[in-house]
C-alpha cells in the first residue's frame, strides 16, 4: 500500500517526525527512509529509542492517525497504480491489500480507490511476523483462496520484495523511494504508468510457465 498503490510514505515520514520532536528528541529524513516498508512495532520502538516516552502500541495509534489525516487532504495516487488494478479488476482477478499498516487504516485507503476493487485486506495487526517474513502473503493467498505460486505481488521496499518472494509470488519492485537493487525480486520497473495486465501476464508466463 505505501509507496506502492498511494505514495504515503512521505507522510510516515513526517508523523515520525513530528512525535519524536514532539518529546525532544531528533529524526531525520534519513532516519524515515531507513524505516520504509518496516512493520510498525519495529518503527515504533525506533522512535522509543530517539526518546518517545509512549507504548508501542500508542506510538502506532498515533502515527497512524496523523497520516491519516494527511490522506484525508490529499490521497497520492502512485502513478499508474489505481489504472493497473482497475485492469485486472475488469479481468475478474481477485485482489489482495498486503500492507504493514494497521487495519483500520488500510481498509481507509482500500475504500477510497474507486470501484473498491480490492477483495481482501492482510495487515499488519493481522499477523504475528512481519515483513520481510512472507507471513503477510501466504495469509493474503489463502483468503483469496488462491496458490501463493499462482500470485503476482507488487512491492517498492526491500522488505516488502523480501516477503513476497520469499512466500512464493512472482515479484514485480516498483522503484519508489529507496533503492532495490540487490533485492529478491522477478523484475524492477522504474514506474506502473503504462503497464498493462497482459505485460504482468506475460511476466508471469515467463516464470511459472502456462499451469
């Protein structure tokens, strides 16, 4: 979802950055970029080590609420994101929101994409491990009621490429903000403007063959 389908991670960025200043401490850009695609209670207790003096799970509540805010201004669509869903919506291909975010927060952003084509959503208050463990996409499969082997994921962070190749899925990284080079995956594109579902088909055709 971040990054990848809306480009929140900008957003992220600054609710990071405005807790952690909020009980005097310092966080940079940097610092956000390094947590891109991180499970929240990971980036929560980062923010407890730069002196948030809250709970895990109340660091959470409030950087989701702040981003949050910042999508009810404006959702960044990603370029090319919502167009490609709606191609395999149109195909009558059963889709999955995989996200690290919580659930409330995700199924915000999954009933503002028009049509609410996506069927399911795995989050990350749905799992015990998150990514880069392929734990978020074996559950996303099986609620689609699909063979993991049989899916394409779409990820922009080393950890989430990690994920989802680990589980199984043909991987397509979409170059956002950090970089993936070296990172598992079956292909990187710089952009999903002008992609078309019979580019992915083929790509899937390429590496799992026609069964």
């Amino acid at each position: 979802m971040d990054g990848t389908i809306v480009d929140s991670e900008e957003y992220w960025i600054v609710a990071e950055l405005e807790l952690v200043t909020l009980f005097g401490g310092t966080w940079t850009h940097e610092d956000g970029l390094a947590l891109v695609g991180n499970g929240l209670p990971q980036t929560a207790a980062k923010l407890q080590e730069h002196g948030v003096d809250l709970s895990i799970d109340e660091i959470i509540q409030a950087l989701t609420n702040r981003v949050l805010e910042q999508i009810e201004v404006a959702v960044p669509w990603r370029p090319g994101a919502v167009e490609l869903i709606h191609q395999f919506q149109t195909l009558g291909i059963p889709q999955a929101l995989v996200t690290m975010s919580i659930e409330r927060m995700a199924r915000t952003v999954a009933s503002v994409i028009p049509g609410t084509p996506l069927t399911e959503v795995v989050a990350g208050d749905n799992v015990l491990k998150t990514k880069p463990d392929p734990e978020a996409y074996v559950l996303a499969a099986e609620r689609l009621n699909v063979d993991i082997r049989k899916c394409v994921a779409f990820e922009d962070s080393p950890s989430g490429c990690r994920s989802a190749h680990g589980a199984g899925a043909v991987t397509v990284g979409v170059r956002n903000l950090v970089s993936l080079e070296g990172i598992p995956s079956d292909v990187v594109l710089d952009t999903l403007v002008g992609v078309s579902a019979p580019q992915i088909f083929e790509l899937f055709v390429a590496k799992r063959g026609t069964n």
